[in-house]
C-alpha cells in the first residue's frame, strides 16, 4: 500500500468548508489505463441508473507532471449534465451534496474521486446504465497554461447501498 505524507486542503464554497485530502505516494502507482501529459487515471467505473436518473463516477488520478493539474470536469455525451463535488458520504442518506469549481491536483499526488469526499456526478441520463456496460467519459483539466482533454473508458456497476444524491440539500 502506498502511503506517505498527507496533506489537507480546506475550500471555502458559500459558507461550507471541504476538506480535500490528499496522499502522496512514495511507491508507483499500478498501471494505468490512460496517461496523458502526466495525468495518470485508473480504477474509472460508473454506477448503474435509469434514464432521466444520476450515476456516480469513481477514478483515481495521478498527477506525474511536472506542475499542478487542476480537474475541470468529467462528462459524458450520454449525460445532460456533470458536476464535481463534496460530500461527507453519498451513502449514509444524508447527502448533503457541495458543487466545486473543480479540484487540485498536486505535483507527485494522487486523488481518488469516490461516494466520500470528492466526487463526479452525472444527471439526466438520456439512456439507462446497466451493469457490464462500457462507456466513454471525457475528462477536461488544466495545468494552469493548457486546457487539456483526454477520454476513459468505465465499466457500469451496481450502485453501493444507500447511493443518495441530495439534489435538493446541494449547495452551490
């Protein structure tokens, strides 16, 4: 298991504070699906929805470049809409969903986006998402001189139990 030093990055959002955490690994990363300018994405999987409904997106990003990468937003042409944001956990039915602007990634760190913490989320699905299905996201960044684009492929699974996006609770 990779671990070493953790940092903590607080972002005031209207009033709320999230707390991004942050490790640093001090032995490789496994292989990667996709490595782009230094931006290494892995573990990428999307839960099962019907249309019309959300899905959650998981994946961990590692940045290898030689500067900070700064995650923009994670779409999908099958989605109306995508947000990136903060909850304590999706999956203890008290969602209370936070939007950010986007999230840092630093030099040599790796960030997983997940139902805790961070976290993609994509609505109005314009088609159901079954499990064992394939499908593309987009995943937009910048290294603060480039906006940059790369594709992943995410296989749909179940959702965990208790996956609850409190749309109404979210704050912006």
């Amino acid at each position: 298991m990779a671990v070493g030093l953790a940092v903590v990055v607080v972002v005031a959002t209207i009033g709320t504070a999230a707390a991004l955490t942050l490790t640093r690994h001090t032995t490789p990363v496994s292989a990667s699906p996709t490595k782009d300018r230094g931006l290494q994405i892995s573990g990428v999987t999307v839960t099962a929805a019907p249309q019309g409904k959300e899905s959650a997106v998981v994946m961990t990003l590692h940045n290898a470049s030689g500067g900070p990468i700064s995650l923009l937003n994670v779409s999908s042409s099958l989605a109306g809409m995508n947000m990136l944001y903060y909850d304590a956990n999706m999956c203890q039915g008290n969602s209370l969903m936070t939007w950010l602007p986007n999230v840092l990634i630093s030099r040599g760190y790796t960030q997983h986006l997940g139902y805790k913490n961070q976290g993609v989320m994509l609505s109005l699905l314009h088609q159901s998402l079954k499990v064992g299905q394939v499908v593309t996201l987009r995943v937009n960044y910048s290294d603060f001189s480039t906006s940059r684009s790369t594709t992943v492929r995410a296989r749909v699974v179940a959702a965990p139990k208790g996956l609850h996006f409190a749309m109404s609770s979210m704050r912006m």
